[in-house]
C-alpha cells in the first residue's frame, strides 16, 4: 500500500505543478475541465522532472527533501483547485460502454505489469538503473556513456521519487500511470473534433498499438515524450485561435521538455517552432518560443557541456570534446559513429525511401528496425484511403482547420527526424502518434460520415482493435503468470530477464567493495555490488577490436577497480572462446573461474518458447598483474 499512496502523491503533486503553471500563464481559465486536468497533469510531469535536477545537483535526493517537493505540489494541486474543473462524465451508448469496457481490459493488462517487478533491458539498463544510482548516491553524478548515461534525463528522475520514497512497485505503477496519461490527453484533444465512441476508439489504437505496449509500462521516454508534444501542439492551435503569447510560451515550455526528456527534442522544437511562428508576428512569437524551450529543456546539455564540452554528447564531440582521454577519445568516437551509423541506420536517406519508410514499417519490405515488435500497428495503412479521401473532399477547409498545425509539426518533425535522426527505430516516433492518429482519424471519419463507407471505416477500426487487443493479451499473459503463481519475484525474473539466475548467487557471495565487469546490461539494476558494463560505449576500459595489448587491457582493468567478472562463455572446457578482447586474459591465464551457469536465453518474453539458446556464464576473478610475467 505505501507503493500505492506514494504513486497518489506523486500524481498529486504533478498535478499542483502543472496547474500552477498554467494559472501563472493565466491559461487554465480558458480551459475545460478534461483539458485543464490532463494538460496540467502533463505540464506538471514536466515541471516535476525540471525540478529534480537541480535537487540533485546539490545532493538533496534524499527522503526528506523528496518528500517535501512532492508535498509542495500536492499543495498546488489543492490550493489551484477551481470550481470548473469539476468533472462531468460523458453519457456513453451500447458501443461505447463496450469501448469503455475494452479500456478497462487493456487497463487490467497495464495494471499487472506495473504490479510486477522491471523485465524490460532497457529499463533495467538505464532507465530505471540511472536513477536508481542518482538514489543511492543521494545527488545527480555524471555518467559518461552516450545513448545510456550522457543523454537528457527529465523524464528518468520523475522515477527518482518513485523509486526513493516508494520502492521498485511504486516505481512501475508510476510508469504505467504516466504511461497511461498519454491516453487520457489523446482523448480528451480528440473530444473537440470527435464524438464520445470515436475519441474512445482512437484511444484504444494508441493504447494497444505495439509500440506502445513495449515503452508504455516500462521506463522509456517516449511515451512519456508525447504528453510533450500534445501539449506544445495543444498550444500551437490555441495561439492561432488566439493570438496570445502565453500559449506560445506553454508551447515552447512543451517543446522544452521534450528536449529535456530526450535529443530527438531539438527536431520536435524546431519543427513546433517552425509552425508557431508562422502565422503572425513571427519574430515575437519566435522569441518567446525560444526562451520557453531555453528554459525547459536547456539543464542536461549545460551538463554534458560542462563535462564534455558538447551538449549534445557525443554529437559533437570531434569540435568541441573535452573529456577525460581514459575515458572517452576521438578514436572512440570514430568508431562508435561508425558503428552507430550502420547498425541504426540500415535505409538510405533519400527522398524514395522518405515516402516509402511508413509503408516499410506496417508492410514489413525493406529493412526498419524493430517494426516487427514495437512498431505502430495496421491502423496507419487502413485508414488511409479515408483520410486521403477526406483531406481532398475537404480540401477547401484546410487553411482554416485546426488540425493542420497537428498535421504540419507531425510531418516536419518526421522529415527532420529521416534526415538527421540518429537511429531509424520506429519507436522514436511514438511521441507524434497521437497528432498522426487524430488528424487521419478526423479526416477519415468526415469523409466517412458524408458517405457509404461509414461501415468500411468502422470495420479497419475493429479489425485493429481485435488484432492489438489480442496482441496485447499475449504480451499480458506473462504478467498473469506471475500473479497467479502467487507474486514469485525471483521465478518471475529468472524466467524473464536473461542472465539473472546468475545476480542471487553474485549478491550473496561476491564482495561489495570489488567492482564487476558485466555484459549482460539488464542485469546491472539488480546488482548489489558495482559494476561496469562491458560495451565500446565506455572509454574506461578498451575493448574496441583495435585492442591487443593484453597488459594494458589488464592495467585497465585493474584501475577501474574491477576483481570480478560476469561474462558469456562460447564453448566447452578447453575450447570455450571468450568475446574480445577477454579472450586474451584468459589466455594469459589471468582469469580464474568461480562459478558457472548454464542458462537459456530467451528471445522474446511475449512468446518465451519461439525462440531461445542455452547460454553459459561464467563468474571469474580477476588475477593480479603477476599473471603476465
């Protein structure tokens, strides 16, 4: 229970945030209540991720000072509280009381996920392992890994209080609840241009949509990213109504957070800020604009700046790099480029492929990274006749709709996302879904309802519904297991995340004043003792292919006070080869084995049984230096 009421709290206080913020703008009395509470709620995330970093800047990321920022919030909340933002339920007919009755299904799926403990690797790498560290420590501390610790962090220390105050379940249900807030805006934005069945319908889109069940639980950003944009494009359209500045500094303050939250931000502002000043005084609202997103979103480039010397680390590190030679070089930069460039990046960057990309996503032609797990579903491709349709019939009101600001930040922010984006993960994305899924599904249903193809439209949404629902099923039963097997934690994670049979016995028997070289980086949030992943993102330990000088590989090994290693052993006996360039101290006989496990590595926790390898692990000690001589 005290995950539960931290988890209250802390959505108390995000609430208190965001809608004081929005009563400083003078905004919140020209809004509805299903506006006014679900803007604030996001505005207030965002607030409350700003506000976390210079608490732990000065080392106050402890109980009590947590505890009394949350509680300011949760005062704001009270204090801010108005008359109209009572709410009235919207009176729902047969189909949409089955709607709301598939909500709460799909909200029974997300609610056993966030009762269960993190499987998600991502999470437990980064997402949930950084601010677990800033916790333990008590203050933010830099973290000089690109893509896993040098990255802007709003939106991981909104889980810094979560995590402190209420533990791992307060954590996860804070997840699924902000994960669950993008829905809640997506339907409210979509009431001012579709009725009650259409917005739940489209709700429910967003909600199963693979992408979405992947990130929307766990500790990814994106999700969260696009309570962001639905504000800042919220923003926008209320501007142009308008005229009035302080919607286009909410839209900036938007923008700004997401730039806080993650690099594709910049893209997103400038496409927002693109689109916001287009209309009437252009340099005025360019300027508030900007100093909007200066101030959200500008505290995690001034940080990797001051330690690095690029804001954007590694972006630029070959100008402007400043790091620690031990740590991160121009030759690691090089070559991470390099690999960065191919891995993430399989489709040319042309204008064919610009138009072809969505279609390659849903269709499964070419090659796009992660379409098949966490991409956006069939809902895309089936609507689109009837948008089409719909955008040429109605074409003669397009200059006036409100939705083309919608539709222009989504399409700018996609083209410069194709051009300059530094991965071609579908899922980075997700934060404009919701703008694509209102503008196609408004357009679609116009063209549908002045038609014969009113049941046609109907039949692509049932037809999407059925097969996300169902496959949100599947993706839920793995959680159902775990509750019904009477909430088995350690069973529940053995059976989940790969190499954790090996994390009990490394927690009881090896020494937490010695430091592990690990390669499983899943396993890092649930270690006791400290450790080092061993990956070419770091600069501490070499491990390029380059590396070949064994006794430097061991100088360094030693000097970042690494004694053990947890590492994946290829082969049996005296045949068993080790990744380089470990191999090379094991060869040197300056590894001698602990302990071993014999384990079976799955490849998809959905469908546990499709896909897995046995896998051995070795638990090694490191020798002292004396075992080259």
């Amino acid at each position: 229970m005290t995950a539960v009421a931290i988890v209250f709290f802390q959505i108390l206080a995000c609430l208190g945030f965001g809608a004081a913020l929005l009563h400083v703008l003078k905004i919140d009395t020209d809004m509805g209540p299903g506006e006014y509470w679900t803007l604030a709620f996001a505005t207030g995330i965002g607030v409350l991720g700003w506000l976390l970093f210079p608490l732990g800047i000065l080392g106050l990321l402890g109980w009590g000072p947590l505890s009394a920022l949350l509680a300011a919030g949760a005062v704001a909340a009270v204090l801010l509280r108005r008359p109209g933002t009572i709410l009235s339920p919207p009176r729902f007919d047969a189909v949409g009381r089955g709607l709301l009755a598939l909500l709460v299904v799909i909200l029974a799926f997300d609610l056993m996920e966030g009762i269960a403990p993190s499987a998600d690797a991502d999470s437990l790498a980064y997402h949930f392992e950084n601010p677990k560290r800033f916790v333990d420590a008590g203050r933010i501390f830099f973290i000089p890994l690109p893509l896993n610790g040098a990255v802007p962090m709003l939106v991981q220390m909104t889980y810094v209080p979560a995590l402190a105050l209420g533990g791992e379940t307060a954590l996860t249900l804070w997840a699924m609840v902000s994960g669950w807030a993008a829905g809640a805006v997506l339907f409210i934005l979509c009431r001012r241009h579709l009725d009650v069945n259409w917005s739940l319908a489209v709700t429910l889109i967003f909600l199963t949509t693979p992408a979405v069940i992947y990130g929307g639980g766990a500790g990814h950003v994106e999700a969260r990213n696009t309570l962001f944009v639905m504000v800042a494009a919220w923003a926008t359209v209320r501007s142009f109504e308008t005229g009035r500045l302080n919607y286009v500094f909410l839209a900036g303050l938007g923008s700004g957070f997401f730039v806080g939250g993650k690099y594709l931000g910049l893209l997103f502002a400038a496409a927002c800020g693109l689109v916001a000043i287009f209309r009437r005084r252009w340099l005025a609202n360019g300027l508030v604009f900007s100093l909007a997103v200066l101030a959200a979103g500008f505290q995690w480039y001034a940080w990797n700046a001051w330690h690095t010397g690029d804001p954007v680390f590694p972006v630029l590190f070959q100008w402007f790099g400043n790091l620690d030679p031990a740590l991160w070089t121009n030759s690691h930069d090089a070559f991470f480029k390099e690999i960065l460039l191919k891995v993430e990046n399989p489709l040319p960057r042309s204008p064919l492929w610009f138009v072809l990309f969505p279609f390659s996503a849903t269709l499964g032609f070419g090659y796009t990274l992660d379409a098949g797990r966490v991409g956006f579903g069939p809902y895309g491709l089936l609507v689109l006749p009837f948008a089409a349709a719909g955008v040429w019939k109605f074409r003669h009101r397009l200059r006036q709709s409100p939705l083309l600001p919608y539709a222009a930040v989504a399409l700018l922010f996609y083209g410069l996302w194709y051009i300059f984006g530094g991965s071609q993960r579908i899922r980075h994305l997700l934060p404009i879904l919701p703008l694509f899924l209102i503008c196609v599904s408004v357009a679609a249903e116009r063209f549908a309802r002045t038609t014969h193809y009113r049941w046609a439209l109907i039949c692509a949404f049932a037809m999407t519904l059925m097969l996300q629902t169902g496959a949100h099923g599947l993706f839920a039963l793995n959680y159902a297991k775990y509750l019904a097997g009477g909430s088995d934690r350690e069973a529940f994670l053995k059976r989940n995340v790969n190499g954790y049979a090996a994390v009990p016995w490394v927690n009881k028997n090896l020494p937490k004043s010695g430091r592990l070289f690990i390669q499983h980086r899943q396993l890092r949030y649930y270690l006791n003792m400290p450790s080092i992943l061993g990956t070419f993102l770091q600069g501490e330990i070499e491990l390029r292919p380059e590396a070949t000088n064994v006794r430097k590989l061991h100088r360094q090994f030693s000097q970042a006070g690494v004694t053990y290693l947890l590492v994946v052993r290829n082969g049996d006996g005296a045949a068993a080869i080790y990744e380089p360039p470990l191999g090379m101290l094991k060869n040197a006989d300056c590894l001698s084995l602990i302990k071993d496990f014999k384990l079976r590595t799955v490849h998809s926790r959905t469908l546990p049984g499709l896909i897995s390898t046995l896998t051995t692990l070795e638990v090694l000690r490191l020798k002292p230096e004396s075992c080259l001589e």
